[in-house]
C-alpha cells in the first residue's frame, strides 16, 4: 500500500478520505494512526527505519535531561546492590528476525 502527500504543503493529502491520515492539531503537521515503516513493509513498532536515518536537529526522548527537573544525586552503594539482584542474559537473535533485519553476527 502506497501513500501519496505533497511534501511542499503538509497536511494536504490526494485522498483526504483516507482516515489513517489526518492533519495534525500543531500547523504544518500530519498524524498518521497505525504503524510506519521505511525500507519494510512489516513494521512491528510505530516507526521503522531499516537502513540510515539523518537527523537535521534534535531528537527528545524521555532520558534527555532537557525533559528532567529535580535532578539529584542517589546513594551509589545502595544502586549497586539492587544492580546486583538483576537477572542478565545472553542471547542470539532468531535467524528469521535477523535476515530480515539485516543482521549478521547473531
């Protein structure tokens, strides 16, 4: 399934009937409700990019410390501990997931 929107004017869709797409509530934006994949046509997350990405700014994420306030020191031993109780593993990747990822040292 192909989509078709004019780059030069976001928001203004050739099928406006089609409800996956809509214009956002911030101007010059579009929302699309479902998955989105680039280079697949299986994505399995609400973006997949399989190849390079290029950012030209910035890309937020909930770790960045611009998104944080009250930041402060813990007790390093008392961490240290709970990260002792954790449970780690090894793993190799499912051949299948990874020829279709692109994978090759499992």
């Amino acid at each position: 399934q192909k989509f078709f929107f004019q780059a030069s004017n976001p928001g203004q869709f050739e099928n406006d009937s089609d409800v996956l797409w809509q214009r956002g509530h911030v101007p010059e934006t579009i929302v699309y409700h479902g998955r989105v994949g680039i280079n697949t046509d299986v994505p399995d997350e609400a973006l997949v990019v399989c190849g390079n990405a290029k950012v030209m700014g910035r890309v937020m994420h909930p770790s960045d410390s611009r998104a944080k306030q009250n930041i402060r020191e813990v007790d390093t031993n008392e961490q240290l501990r709970r990260i002792t109780q954790m449970r780690l593993v090894e793993y190799d990747y499912k051949p299948e997931f990874a020829s279709v990822m692109g994978i090759e040292d499992t």
